[in-house]
C-alpha cells in the first residue's frame, strides 16, 4: 500500500516535470480553447494575477500559471472564460473556491480554522522569547549573595589584579 | 528530573505528529463539496449520445458517483469492487467518463465489463471542476435530497469500501 502510494507520488512528479509532453494529448481532446474570445491587455493582466494566486490540484506546489498539468490547463480556460463573462476576480477566486476549497489559494484566508497556520509562529516565537526571559531571570536570580569573607576576598583579587 | 522529562516530552510530541503527517496522503485535501448539492450534470449519455444524464430524476436513493476515465490505470484496478457493489448491494452506480474520447470509453467498457447504470461522457472535464475532481478516479456518495456527502479520491479498495464507504451509505439508508 505505501510503496503503491510512493510509486504514485514520484509517477505524478515525473508527469509534472514532463509535463508539457504529457499535457499535449489530453489537453488538445478538449475543444474549449479555441472557443475562448481574445481578452484586453488588461484582462490579460488579471488573468495571470489569478492563475498565480491559484493553486494546481495535481502538481501541488506549483500555481496554475505554472503548472502544464491537463486540470490546470483547463482551470486557466475557466478564468478566461469568466474574465470575458465579466466577472470580477474576487467572483472568480470564489468560484474555485467553492470547489476546490481554501486549499486552491496560495493564500489561505484568515478564519478560525486557520488561525493556528497564521498565528502559530508568533505563539512559538512569543513562547521562546517567554522561556529566555525566564530562563536568564532565573540564571540571574539563582546565584547565592557572596558571604563577607567572599566578598573581601573578591575585593583582594580586584586590587592586586591577580 | 523537570529539566530532562520536559526536553523527552516535547521530542515525544514532535515524533508522533510527524510519524502522523508521513503517513498521510500528502495529496488528498478535504473535499469543499461534502454536504453540498450534487452540481448538475446534464451531459449525454456515454453509449445513448441522444440521452441525457438527469441527476434530478435519483433523488430519493443513495447512489455513486463514479469519475473515470480509458486512460486512467487505477479505474480498471477498482472495476470489480464497483461490480460488487452494483451487484451485491445493489446500490445505483453512474459513471462521469472524465477527459475522455468517447470512442475509447466505450471500447475500455466492452473490453473489461460495465458496472456503471449509466455514464455521462465530460469530454472536456467541465462538470469534473463542478464537482471538484482533480484526481481519477474519484467516487461519491450521494443522499436523497441530492446531497454529496462522501468523497473518495483515488481507488476503492474493498478494504477502503468496507471500513470507509460502506458504514456512511448504511447510515444513509
């Protein structure tokens, strides 16, 4: 089973990684890209705006704008599509986010369930911070008052320099 | 005895939540449409062109969702699983042949058997986006009211069909 599953996992890299020889086949079946209207510079703009704020479902570490992978292929046709529709980008962002979940955007929003992916470094770094303060007070704290004996002898070193 | 279980203890911690992360499936990400409307589908039927595939007309029965496709290796591995379960449980399979010519689907159904009620042939992967599909084969569970309530991603397993699959239609039922 976990062998299965790495041999999928380094199949998927390779498809990824060749994945302009791949996505040619199945890419050209589908017959959406030659019906999308041309779109203005600006709209161009926003459209890699967008495809670089979304994230490929198959090749997850690389943005649509990236990825050759079919899906992805097929999701910036969408964008396209919708741009020529005149949607706006947070309509369309909403859009893959209905269905692919926050996990489409490179940048997750800000809600209770993420709260622990936003906040937990600044929890940790506050809790480090936290344990040296605490930690050199105590180091500070812990050393016992010299006794006068200690404290003439201490002088004595001071005087003389040895 | 603080200063050395405190170290031990937060490794400990560490150790489990990583040995948790490794034996994830780094590529599944929960599913946004679980509890949604199964989207409409509307698209003709793999080997009835003239037909249509009405999602609307099930309503009332627990049914799977299966999204599949010629080209897609682990389809053919998870085939007699979804003949056990049309068959022996009875439950209504569809197909969504996925990114497919349609020529090569119905030559890969006579060739390894057809388990499916019916496909819809989503020849250029539309309706797969609507229901959030990024990796064949991938299954879904719907309810009566229309309602996706499970999805699988990836291969059923009869393992995976018995301990996952199987109790959530039992619940539904």
């Amino acid at each position: 089973m976990n062998a299965a599953r790495l041999l999928a996992t380094w199949l998927l890299a390779l498809a990824c990684s060749v994945g302009t020889i791949v996505a040619a086949a199945p890419a050209s079946a589908a017959p959406t890209a030659a019906a999308l209207p041309p779109l203005s510079a600006a709209d161009q703009q926003r459209a890699d705006k967008l495809a670089h704020g979304l994230r490929c479902l198959v090749c997850q570490n690389q943005t649509l704008a990236d990825s050759n992978a079919p899906l992805a292929h097929d999701m910036r046709n969408l964008i396209h599509a919708q741009l020529a529709e005149g949607r706006s980008d947070a309509q369309i962002m909403r859009f893959f986010e209905d269905r692919y979940g926050d996990f489409v955007r490179y940048d997750p929003p800000f809600k209770p369930a993420t709260w622990l992916l936003w906040l937990g470094p600044f929890a940790l770094l506050a809790l480090g911070f936290w344990v040296l303060l605490r930690t050199l007070k105590r180091r500070s704290g812990a050393r016992p008052p010299l006794t006068a004996d200690e404290r003439a002898r201490a002088a004595r070193f001071l005087d003389t320099g040895s | 005895m603080l200063r050395y279980l405190l170290p031990l203890g937060a490794f400990m911690a560490m150790a489990v939540f990583l040995a948790m992360g490794l034996s994830r499936d780094p590529r599944a990400v929960p599913s946004a449409m679980i509890d949604k409307p199964a989207p409409p589908i509307d698209l003709p039927l793999l080997q009835a062109p003239a037909q249509r595939l009405d999602v609307q007309s099930l309503r009332g029965q627990v049914w799977l969702l299966n999204v599949w496709a010629s080209w897609c290796g682990p389809c053919r591995d998870e085939l007699p699983v979804l003949r056990d379960v049309a068959q022996r449980h009875g439950i209504p399979l569809y197909g969504l042949n996925y990114k497919d010519k349609p020529e090569d689907a119905r030559d890969w159904l006579a060739r390894n058997g057809n388990p499916y009620v019916a496909s819809a042939s989503d020849t250029d992967g539309r309706v797969g986006i609507e229901y959030g599909v990024y990796g064949v084969p991938e299954t879904f569970v719907i309810d009566g009211a229309g309602r996706i309530r499970y999805k699988q991603l990836g291969l059923i397993t009869p393992d995976i069909w018995r301990t996952r699959i199987q109790p959530v239609i039992e619940a539904l039922q």
